[in-house]
C-alpha cells in the first residue's frame, strides 16, 4: 500500500506563516466515513483513512503538520491574531488531475491559535459542513470538499456536552484575505510578499510574469469571489458568517458554520444565531464580498506601486471590476435558471421582477425554479396568489418563444434537491441522539445526483412543514 503522496509547499514557507504541531490525540476513535470517490480523485488508497488517521492519533508519513496563522474582520471588526484554532493541516497532495490540494484535520485538539477554545468540533457542525460541501460541490460551486470524518469517543463541552468529531476537509488551499491582513497588520512587507509568490504560484500561475503580480492577484480574486457569491444567489444559499477570515484566494466556499437554504424567498432572509443585525443576509452577500476585498487591497497596497496614490488608484480600480463581473455572473446564472437563450436588454427587469413576486408571495425559491424547468404551471400554485405568477409568465413566454433553453439545460440549472435545512438537521439529530448516521448516508446519496428526480426521495425535495422549520443556524464553536 503506496503511503499518501505529500508535497508540502505551505511548510517551506518561513515559521512566522504557521505553528508546528501534531493533532492531539482522541479517546476511542471511530470512523464515520470516508469519500471513496475524493479520495480516488486525490490518488490516495482509502485503506489510509483509517479512523485513526482521520481523528488525529495518526500522523501519516510524509505529512508536515501545522496551524496556519491569519487575522480577520468578523461582523466588521478587526482581530489581528486569529489562525486555525481548531485545525491542524497535514499536508498537501497533487491529485489525479494535477491540482493541489489541502488536506486539513478540522476538530483535531488546540493550537497555539486556539485562544480560549478547546480546539475541539462537536459532531453536529461536522456533519453539517459534510453534506453541505459535497452538495456544493455536486452542484457545481467552487467549495471545499470532505475527504472523511471520525468520531474522536470524547465528549465536547458546548451548551451541553456533545459528541467529538473530527472532519477531514481538502481545500485547493486555506489563503484567506485574513491571511494577507495577518502580516499586513503587522508591517510585514517581506511576508506578504511571500504570501503574494506562494498564492501566486499556488492559484495565479499565469501571473507570475505579471509586471506587478500582486495586482494580477488581487484581480483574479475579485473575479472569483464575483462569480462564487453569483452562485450562491442562484442557489438561495447563505454562508451566515461572511467574516475576512473565511474568504478564500482559491474562491472556494469555505466554512460551513451557520449557513442555511432559503425556502421561501426573501432578499433579507438571515440564519445565523449570531447575525443579529443582518449583515451577512442572503441580498448583502454580494456588498460583504466587496467590502472584504476591499480589506485584501489594503493589505497588498505596499505591493500594487511604488506611489501610495498610485496604489490606491490601482486597488479602486481593479476592485471597481467586481460589480459589473457580480452582474453578469448573476445573470447568466439566472439567465439559464429561467431558461433563457441568448441576452435581450430586458432580462435582468424580468428576472428581478420574478424575484419580487416571489418574495411578496412567500413562493419556494428551489421549487418555483425547478416547476419552470420541468412544468411550470406546477410553479402556479406555490404562490400565495397565483395571479402573480400568471402576470409574469405570458412575459416570460413571450421572451423564450425568441430565445430559450432546452429542458435539459434548464433542469441542469435548476436542482430538484439541495440541503434542506430540516434535513440536515434531522440527520444530525439521528446520529447526536441515537448514533443512527442512516439518515446521514442518505441525504448525501439524494444530493449526490441533485438535478435527477429520484422519486423514491421525492420527499427530500418538499419544505419543511411547519413543524419542522429551522429558523437559526449556529457556529460549530
């Protein structure tokens, strides 16, 4: 059995970037599962995963373990000292496919980061982050993925003492813009250049013969992050916890903390236990996104020119890119999600107009999509006056009847299932209160193939009744 192919390129960096450290070892580990077909994509022989390997107790060989330091703005407010305090990266690997990736123990005991936490993660937020990012990841959203997990046998305090777990998370990288504000505000230029080669080469690699590389960085970042938030828009997903700390240079989803599915749509809609105020509400994802990379040209602004005001001209200008590529990433997503072939200057009136409708009506954002791709007078009836949604339609018609999406492409677009709130919570119910992970199993299989029908399931597409309704999502701290 070949042992996992590390190539570690964050732990040659100098040991400012990182604390070394192995995880700390658990009680009794069990494994939970492990993602077969990840770990095939990664080159890695599942027999490695074991239960032990995964919780922490066993170091592989050839992996350099280590919590990475960063800062972050969370809700707006500037810790200058945050970093992994609850994980620990084991290493990276050059998958099948050539690219590199991460592989991070999330849950694995303190670090020198961990300020007054137990650096430890309670079974529910690990399972959630699971089913949420492998379904982001069906769905095609740049995100994180789950190599595996594992139960550690050892109980967390949180309200109440839960059951420890520990998630196996691979990332094309863990770069957050906190990472830049890390050594920025500390007045380390020459380790923010580093950062800038390393992410470079690691994300950008075209750009490193770029006359100022930093700001073809910064660039590519607003492009991704751009497109990623269009994304989720077209989902109804909302991240919950949009903090600096948790905006990734890769654009991948990162963080599964207290995010949350919108069933009925509403612009203003927040989960989040924390959010109090609404700043990082489903409408204000795309404002936020702006605004934190408005934190990473701060930290790069030494890097962009010699001339302080040429800097900041360069900064404003590359970030002024991100609405206009915001808007049109939004559109093409909804273009397709509304079965719209080619552009007419009309669309986007349309498409809000949809929206707005919609929100008056409490209609089902997943649903009302899906009932367009498949039969959309089944879309009729979700609207609390369903007028509302015949006023719209004859104008929808008559747009496709110039241009429009074949069914497939449409239902592509438009998934039959995503991860209802509910059901995730049901899942976790089941293996926190009674070590049942079969709903667990499960709701990843349904999600897996989230644009087929799957009759058999065809209760895992339907909202929550009220009974069963999720109104607050919680960090997994």
């Amino acid at each position: 059995m070949a042992p996992i192919a590390f190539d570690n390129s964050y732990a040659r960096l100098p040991d400012r970037f990182f604390a070394r450290l192995d995880p700390t070892p658990v009680a009794a580990p069990r494994l939970i599962r492990v993602n077969l077909a990840l770990a095939e994509e990664l080159g890695i022989d599942p027999a490695l995963l074991t239960a032990g390997v995964l919780a922490g107790n066993a170091v592989p060989e050839g992996a350099a373990p280590l919590a990475q330091a960063y800062a972050g703005h969370q809700f707006g407010h500037f810790s200058p000292r945050l970093g992994d305090g609850r994980a620990i990266l084991l290493g990276e690997v050059v998958g099948r496919d050539g690219l590199r990736r991460d592989i991070q123990l999330k849950g694995s005991g303190p670090t020198p980061f961990s300020r007054s936490g137990d650096g430890r993660a309670a079974l529910g937020p690990v399972l959630r982050e699971y089913i949420v990012s492998e379904a982001m990841a069906a769905l095609g959203v740049p995100t994180t993925r789950s190599l595996g997990a594992a139960l550690t046998g050892e109980h967390v305090m949180r309200e109440v003492p839960l059951p420890g777990a520990v998630l196996a998370r691979v990332a094309a990288s863990h770069l957050r813009v906190g990472t830049f504000q890390y050594f920025a505000a500390r007045g380390d230029l020459e380790s923010v250049r580093l950062l800038v080669d390393h992410a470079v080469a690691r994300h950008q690699p075209d750009a490193i013969d770029d006359p100022v590389p930093a700001l073809a960085l910064f660039r590519g970042v607003v492009a991704r992050q751009a497109a990623l938030v269009a994304r989720w828009l077209g989902l109804g997903f909302i991240h919950g916890v949009m903090n600096t700390d948790n905006m990734t240079i890769s654009g991948e989803t990162i963080d599964y903390g207290p995010c949350a599915f919108m069933e009925a749509y509403d612009p203003a809609m927040v989960f989040s236990s924390i959010d109090h105020a609404g700043r990082y509400a489903y409408a204000n994802q795309p404002r936020i996104a702006q605004w934190n990379l408005a934190r990473l040209a701060e930290a790069l602004l030494p890097l962009l020119a010699p001339q302080e005001q040429a800097a900041m001209d360069a900064a404003q200008e590359a970030l002024a890119g991100f609405v206009p590529t915001f808007q049109r990433e939004w559109l093409a997503v909804m273009r397709a999600k509304a079965g719209l072939a080619g552009a007419e200057e009309g669309d986007a009136a349309l498409l809000q107009d949809l929206l707005g409708r919609m929100a008056e009506n409490a209609a089902d954002f997943t649903l009302t999509f899906r009932a367009l791709a498949t039969d959309p007078a089944a879309a009729r009836p979700l609207f609390r006056d369903p007028t509302a949604f015949d006023a719209w339609a004859e104008a929808w018609g008559q747009r496709r009847a110039r241009g429009a999406l074949d069914p497939a492409a449409m239902r592509q677009a438009n998934p039959a299932f995503i991860p209802r709130n509910h059901r995730v919570e049901e899942a976790i119910a089941a293996a926190v209160e009674r070590d049942d992970f079969a709903p667990f199993e499960t709701l990843l299989a349904v999600l897996a193939r989230p644009q087929e029908d799957q009759p058999e399931h065809a209760a895992h597409a339907l909202p929550a009744a009220p009974d069963q309704q999720v109104t607050q999502t919680f960090c997994g701290t």
